[in-house]
C-alpha cells in the first residue's frame, strides 16, 4: 500500500487537461472486475480497523472530499467505500444549494462548520469546490469573485493541514457517453426513475464549460497538503477500489496509535 496514496495524484504545478486524462484506465486494479471487487473487500476491512484506531486516538481527523458530475458515482462511494466504518466516527455532509443562513455569510462559513471533529473520518459529498465550479459555470458570482477563491481554498485547506487533518480529494472523471448511459438508465429502469433530474440535462449541455471548470479547480488547488486524484469513473468498480485505495493509504501514512490504557491496577470485575 505505500504507493496507494500516489495513485491518480495530480502534482502540484501540473497542467490539468481533463480531456486528455482517461475515463476507462482500470490498468492499476489487482486484476479484472472479480479480483478487484475481492480486493475492495480486504481494503474495507482495513478501513475499518484504520478508522477505529483513529476514532480512538481522538488527535487527528481525516477529511475525504468526493467531487465529480451528475452519475459519476459519488453515492456509490459513500455505499460501498466509506460505508464500512462505523458510523460514530463518520460525518457526512451532503452539500445542496445554500440556505438563507448560509447565504448571509462567507461561502466557506458553512463548509468549516461541517469539517471533521478529532478522531472522526469526514466526508464530503461535493464541497467548497462547487463554489468554483458550478458558481462559476451558472454565473452565480462574476469572474472577479471566483478568481480570487483559489487562494482562499488553498488557504483554508492549509488551516486544516496545519490543525491535523489529513486531506484526500477526489475527483470523478466520468466521460460523457458513460454519463448519457446512466441518465438514460435512471429512465428507463423504474428503480431507479426516482433520481433523475431535469436538471441534470441542463448541466450536461454545458459539459465543456464543466470539464474546463473542473480541471482549473484540480490545477490551482493540488498542493502537497491537500492532493487531488483525478479518478477514471466509467467503472464504479475500478473507481470504489481506487478511493479505497488512496484512503486506506493515507491513514497508513499517519502512523496511529492505540492511545494508552489508564492505570486498572485494583479494578476487580464482580
């Protein structure tokens, strides 16, 4: 596992050109789908046990930042990867359009708010990126504002770098046939009509602008305490062992503790 973290890393300074990262690479699995899937089901178990010892340490956290588009199998991550922890030291913020509340602040007031307490795995399923991204893409904010947002990013991600926790970020490279395959999907099969969204058509006709959106976000916040992986998507079970991978490495790069027992000199269980 010591070059799990490393996979799909971008390095800071690269040119990020989505259009030529690839969406179908399964190269780096253990094997085919089955020998994968295997293999996801011993990284779980070790996430699990990572976890445990982190929850128990109570000293640094872990923040999992899963990004990506419509379909590209952020859910699935958050089922059949993080869902092998034990939920109470788990947090999960599912991040939708911005209260009132929220509004009335800074952007990334609610977005420290929701950052992980010691000894907890917290994940993110979309994030401040959207502020980037998407903000940018509807032209929710002028250029002007989003520009200048890079370096309160990378700033902030420095904050919680420099207060111990540990940040994984991913972003789901799915093409866009493979994401016209799993919207035609949720329409076609009853089970699953209930996620499709209009919305989701009006995104997908600004694909470009989204792709060249996503890869200046990678490119101007990758840093060597908050690294970006750039994950091919149109596998979910290429796509699941690979988080797995990078997260499962990343808390073995950390080196937890089982923290010391108290003193049970004299303790008598009756």
């Amino acid at each position: 596992m010591a070059d799990g973290a490393a996979l799909h890393r971008v390095e800071p300074g690269t040119e990020v050109d989505l259009s030529r990262l690839p969406t179908l690479d399964t190269s780096a699995a253990p094997g085919g789908k089955a020998a994968t899937l295997t293999a996801l089901e011993d990284l779980k178990e070790r996430l699990h046990d990572l976890q445990e010892v982190l929850y128990a340490e109570q000293r640094r956290r872990v923040l999992l930042v899963v990004q990506g588009l419509d379909t590209s199998g952020k859910g699935g991550i958050l089922e059949h990867v993080v869902g092998a922890v034990n939920p109470i030291g788990l947090r999960l913020t599912s991040f939708k359009a911005p209260s009132d509340e929220e509004l009335s602040r800074d952007y990334l007031w609610r977005v420290h708010a929701n950052v992980p307490k010691a000894g907890e795995l917290g994940v993110f399923d979309r994030s401040h990126y959207e502020d980037v991204i998407a903000a940018r893409v509807e032209g929710i904010v002028p250029e002007a504002v989003w520009q200048r947002r890079y370096d309160h990013i990378v700033g902030f991600e420095r904050l919680l770098a420099d207060e111990g926790t540990a940040l994984v970020k991913v972003l789901l490279h799915l093409s866009k046939d493979e994401q016209r395959r799993r919207l035609q999907a949720r329409l076609d099969e009853p089970h699953k009509r209930w996620k499709f969204n209009p919305d989701d058509l009006r995104t997908r006709a600004r694909w470009d602008e989204h792709q060249v959106a996503m890869a200046e976000a990678v490119e101007r916040t990758a840093q060597p305490h908050a690294p970006w992986h750039v994950v091919p998507a149109d596998k979910k079970w290429y796509a699941r062992w690979a988080v797995a991978t990078i997260l499962v490495a990343t808390l073995d790069a950390m080196d937890l503790q089982w923290p010391d027992p108290p003193d049970l000199s004299g303790v008598v269980i009756d």
